[in-house]
C-alpha cells in the first residue's frame, strides 16, 4: 500500500483517496483515514492543513473538477520549489496554494471464571529456531471463559471456542485467530494495531471492545461494536492489498452499536445496529431520560448522545410534539415505542439510523 507516512502537504492534496475522504462522501475512505490518522499522530498537523486547502479549493464559487485542483496545485508547487528555500518553507507552500485556490475559484463483559480451567495448549512456530510459541486456547467448560492475551487484552471466548496467538507479539501487528465466539477488549496501540481472523473476515482494531461471532457451520460471520472503532473486510481483500502495493482495501466501517454481517459464500456485507444498543461507556454526564413537556428534537437528541444512534425524522413536521414520560432503565427501542406512542408516531430500522415519522402535534 501507498506509505502515507513519508507525504507532506501537497502529497496529500493531490492523493485520490485523500480527496474522497475530504468530501465525506466515502465510508470506506472515512474508515481508512481514521485508522491512518490514529496510527501516525505525528501527522495530524500537516493532514488538517492540507485538509483545509483542499477544502478551500473546492468551495470557490467558480466550477473547479478534480484535475484542475491537482494541476494548479502541482504548478504552485513547482513554482514554490524553484524559488531559494529560505524564503519558501514548508508553511509557505501552503500559503502559496491557499492564494492560487482564491484566485481560482472522521471493565470487560460480565462474566466469571469456570471451576475446570480451559484447555491450553502450546505448539512451535514453522522456523524451529525462534522462541515465540503458538498458543491455542480452547474452552471446553459449559461457562464463558477470560483468556489473557500477550499486551493485556482479553478475550472472552464462549464454550467450544477456540482462540490461537503467539506468546509475543512482535512487528508491527498484534495477530489473534478465533473460532467460535469472542468478546475482545483490547489494549489501544497505535503503533501496533490488533487484527482478529475468522472464517474469512478481518477485523482491525487499535483499541477498542467488540465481539467476533464466527463458527465454522455458520454461512455468516459478525462483528457487534460495544465501545470504539472497528474496520472490517474479507481476508480476500486483504490479499489483493498485500499484491498490489498502490490497492484500497474495501472495508466497512463500525462504530458503537452497530454491526456487520459477512456472507462467507458472496463475501458481501450487511451494516445494521446490534440487537440490543446499549448506553455509551464513560458517557460526558448521567444519562438523564426523564422527559417532562420536552421538544421532541431534545428528546432525540438525548437518544442520539447516550447510545451514538442516528435518530431520523422530519424536524419541521413535529416542531409541536412534546414529550411527558419518567423514562430510565428500558432499552432504547422500549424507550422509542413510548415516545412513539405519545406523538402518534411510528420508528423503523434502516441500517444503523432509526427513522421516525408520524403527521405531528396539533
């Protein structure tokens, strides 16, 4: 893949899929870039500031496509580099760019050890020379079981699962293989991101808590999103990426509540939200769902900041509706047929947002 790490300013204004991600209009390219950025922290400056040219080129009132973008900015750059460069430093060629574009126009689960302890089990690596061992852990208790992995992650591998490692991570990736069902909760490492194979699909995290549910007779794998951000795509894809240097990998994009499906057989992907959504971890302040004559738009609001779950409706049309109801411990979707009911409304699940809609309030 293309190294990001070595671009500066006008290297990314001229990237193809740095521009996708700069419209927003990619959660492919959104999910890429918010990986890319959290890895490379020493980059963050120089993307937001050629973010904002970018953007700056793209909001002149005069017509401008995305060739026209790169060559004048190729030319500015030209110019930039023939002058001395004690009088154009990095900062200058920004300042360069930004003129010619006006003059143009993204604790664990509950759960408890078992009386019988798993079955652990350690196998040599393929070179007989090196130390680091495979570990295999499988639970062949009736109970969930915690197994500890190299950085302090955990996972919690339901009965007959079976998750494998080495005793040390090393390189530049933290690698875990799992059959059967798995509750993660990883250590964040920027510099070391944690990449999960099941039955297909990868999932890459940096620090985060989800669940791998991917049993062998299963036709589909599922990845459910409790805190963070996941990327996850087909290990077919992630081939291509390792012949191709200059291939994107298509990958799809979770946040909290939310998951995807992978059909092993078509390789497609389904994005929904989980079955159950849950509030926020470590939320800004206590939830607070009692409602007393509340506008309607608070009371999604609310909604939308506990659980992270885009809440649809027509603003105009319900401006009148107000809600009364102590509400507390129920589920979101409990919460949302109450509130339903008391407008005269109705909600749907499309994918990960919840549409609601309804004639309004007198």
């Amino acid at each position: 893949m293309i190294d990001y790490s070595k671009f500066e300013v006008e290297d990314f204004i001229t990237d193809e899929s740095f521009g996708e991600w700069v419209k927003g209009e990619s959660d492919k390219h959104t999910a890429f870039w918010e990986f890319w950025l959290e890895a490379h922290p020493e980059k963050k400056e120089i993307v937001k500031q050629a973010r904002q040219l970018l953007e700056a080129l793209k909001n002149q009132p005069t017509a401008i496509n995305d060739d026209e973008i790169s060559i004048e900015v190729a030319k500015v750059v030209s110019q930039v580099e023939e002058q001395p460069r004690i009088f154009f430093p990095w900062w200058g060629k920004v300042a360069a760019a930004v003129v010619v574009a006006l003059g143009i126009g993204v604790w664990f689960w509950a759960t408890f050890v078992p009386k019988i302890p798993a079955t652990v089990a350690t196998s040599p690596l393929n070179s007989s020379t090196t130390k680091n061992e495979k570990v295999e852990v499988i639970n062949n208790t009736n109970s969930d079981y915690t197994a500890s992995l190299p950085d302090g992650s955990t996972v919690v591998l339901k009965k007959g699962s079976k998750v494998s490692f080495i005793e040390k991570f090393v390189g530049d990736k933290r690698e875990v293989f799992l059959t059967g069902e798995g509750f993660f909760n990883v250590v964040r490492n920027p510099s070391q991101p944690f990449y999960v194979y099941a039955n297909g699909l990868v999932t890459r995290v940096l620090g985060t808590s989800f669940t791998v549910r991917a049993y062998a007779k299963d036709k589909e794998v599922i990845v459910a999103v409790k805190t963070g951000k996941v990327m996850v795509y087909s290990l077919s894809e992630l081939k291509k990426s390792e012949q191709n240097a200059n291939y994107q990998v298509q990958s799809l994009y979770l946040t909290p509540n939310q998951q995807a499906t992978f059909e092993r057989e078509m390789e497609k992907f389904n994005k929904a939200l989980v079955e159950k959504p849950t509030i926020l971890t470590k939320p800004v302040e206590t939830p607070d769902f009692t409602f007393e004559n509340t506008p309607i738009a608070e009371v999604f609001q609310r909604l939308k900041i506990a659980y992270g779950v885009d809440i649809v409706y027509d603003a105009e049309v319900m401006k009148n509706c107000s809600v009364t109801a102590p509400l507390g411990d129920e589920s979101l979707f409990t919460k949302l047929t109450i509130i339903c009911k008391t407008i005269g409304a109705r909600y749907e699940i499309v994918e990960t947002e919840i549409v609601v809609s309804g004639r309004g309030c007198p």
